[in-house]
C-alpha cells in the first residue's frame, strides 16, 4: 500500500453519518451493567460512569447501573469474559473506543474477533492531540515533524497505549501525512496510561505526547503541556477553539477516537433494539450535549446496524495500516 492510500484509509477513521435509532418496546433492564474494561479513571470508565448517571436521571432506566471495572490485556480480559462466560446478558453493555478497535485489528484478543459481539451505538468522538511541554522550543507541528524526518534520534513521542496502539498510530498518522515515508523510524514509547506518558514528558525523557483531547485537558489547564495540533478536521468550539489543528498547518491528518458499546452476541434482539434506542435517546438530549461539550467529545451519532459497520470497517483499515508499520503480517 503506498503512502497515499495509507492516508485516505487514515483519513476514512474519522467521523460518520449520523443515523437514527432504532424502536424498541417492552424490554427494560432489571439490573444494568456497564464494564469499563480498565481501572476507575481514563475514558472507558468515564463512558460508563457518565452514561449510567444520565440514562438513570432522563428516566430511560429504572435501576442505578452498575459500573464493573475489570482491566486486564488492554480490554481483552473483559471482552473474553463477555464472550465466554456472559454471552447471553440482557443486561449488559460494555464500553468501547478506538482501541477496542485497534487491538481486535491486530489480534490482540487471542481467538476472539468483533463479530463475536452486537455493537450497540456510539457516544460521541474524541479527537487526538499532539503535544509539548509548556517550555519546549517545538511551537509548531511541522517543527516536530521536520525534527522528527531529518533528526529521528532526537525526538521520542510518549503515549499510553501499547506499541501499535491507538496512541501510537495517531502519531504515525500525521507522520505519514507529513511525507514522512518510513514510519517505522518514528521513536515512541508506551507507558501505562495518558498520565504516566505527560510525567515522562515534563521529566524530559521524551519529547512529544500523544493522546485524546479530554485526557490531555488537565495537562494543559495547569499549564505544564501546550497542544500544537488537534487531529480533527476543523477547529473545535468553546474551550478547544484556541488549539490549532493538523490540516490548517498543512498535514493533512485526522485521528478521532470515537467512544460507545458493545454487548454480548446472543443477547435478545429485544434487549438489544432497547439499548440502541436508549442510547441513541440520550445521544440526542440536551443534557448530553452538554456533557459532550464539556468534556471535548465531538459529533458522532452511529446507532445499531451502521455502527456495527463502521466498527468493521474501523478495523479493517487498521489492520492495513498495522501492515504498513510489521505490527501484524
């Protein structure tokens, strides 16, 4: 695959269509579940957590959800405990993002594939960002990317997912829409979530981050961390407005880690059409809006059968990318 097709499949991981929810009558859960496959804290238990809270106060449940918190192989821990042991639970939903997807790309999850899942519906994006310590030179994204092609062994990137992850290929990405032609020089080192990978960045052992705009936001409201590219395809509303984007200065990238659910692939078809409409209701409400403004998620209104699409196709174009890279044969 040449460079140029490596970027418009990147560039086809943004953001989609919105769709409507589908209806669904007579079915509520009596004891609702959400698994956040990390420990509390991070955006998977964020998703959980928020949505919960909100479905229970616009009356879409009866019961408070519980949040189950069950960390282990990068969301394969839970996956497989969904698939293997709770296959058939009306009452359960569990979070998901773009990692999710990028790890079932490179089969990470040992014997389990996407399709042993329903995907239920998505909560919104969150873009991803390119970041320096407050008092680094870099003041630009092409002076990091210039560094980055002409000096390779002075510039290490930090991130908190794994080699080949989603933190990782977000980098990767505006590297190859740089005209970066070997991506595979790009020096990045994995740490144990967002906050240990901007720790390492203010200790001076790497030189760039890169992660999501909502675990980025702290960093950057202290004053320890200066965004100098949000991959989205245009400037952000509110409080982001003052981060610049890759493309206005001239790299043509876009990395948005899109956050929602699946559920267990024998769930009831009723169950099922339930939680597609609650979620897709409370997509649609003020009150999440708010909460998606607050929190830097942007639009992404994917229900039922055209999530599970883009999920497919979500994985599809990360596995050609992790080709490109030798993450997977």
């Amino acid at each position: 695959m040449t460079m140029t097709t490596l970027r418009a499949a990147v560039a086809a991981l943004g953001l989609g269509l919105a769709a409507g929810p589908a209806l669904a009558q007579g079915f509520t859960p009596a004891n609702p579940e959400c698994i956040a496959p990390a420990n509390p804290g991070g955006g998977w238990d964020f998703t959980c957590r928020q949505v919960g809270r909100m479905l229970q106060e616009l009356g879409m449940i009866d019961a408070t959800m519980q949040v189950s918190n069950l960390a282990g192989g990068g969301g394969g821990v839970a996956f497989a405990q969904v698939v293997n042991e709770r296959d058939a639970d009306d009452d359960l939903i569990v979070a998901a993002s773009s990692a999710t997807a990028t790890r079932l790309a490179q089969g990470a999850f040992p014997g389990n594939t996407m399709d042993q899942v329903r995907w239920v519906a998505s909560i919104g994006a969150d873009y991803g960002v390119i970041a320096v310590a407050a008092d680094s030179p870099v003041q630009t994204l092409p002076d990091l990317l210039t560094q980055m092609r002409d000096h390779p062994e002075t510039v290490a990137v930090a991130g908190g997912s794994a080699v080949g992850g989603w933190d990782h290929l977000k980098v990767l990405i505006a590297a190859s829409a740089f005209g970066i032609q070997d991506v595979r020089a790009v020096r990045y080192i994995a740490f144990d979530g967002g906050g240990e990978a901007v720790t390492q960045l203010l200790a001076g052992s790497v030189q760039a981050f890169t992660g999501d705009l909502s675990e980025a936001r702290g960093f950057v409201d202290s004053g320890d961390i200066r965004v100098i590219a949000v991959l989205a395809p245009e400037r952000l509303s509110g409080d982001f407005a003052q981060f610049p984007t890759a493309r206005e200065q001239g790299v043509d990238a876009i990395g948005a880690n899109w956050r929602g659910f699946y559920a267990p692939g024998h769930m009831s078809d009723q169950a099922y059409d339930a939680w597609v409409r609650m979620i897709g209701d409370l997509y649609a409400s003020p009150e999440w809006q708010e909460v998606m403004a607050a929190n830097g998620l942007a639009p992404l209104n994917l229900q039922g059968a055209d999530f599970q699409a883009f999920v497919a196709s979500s994985v599809a174009q990360i596995q050609q990318i992790s080709r490109e890279i030798g993450i997977i044969r």
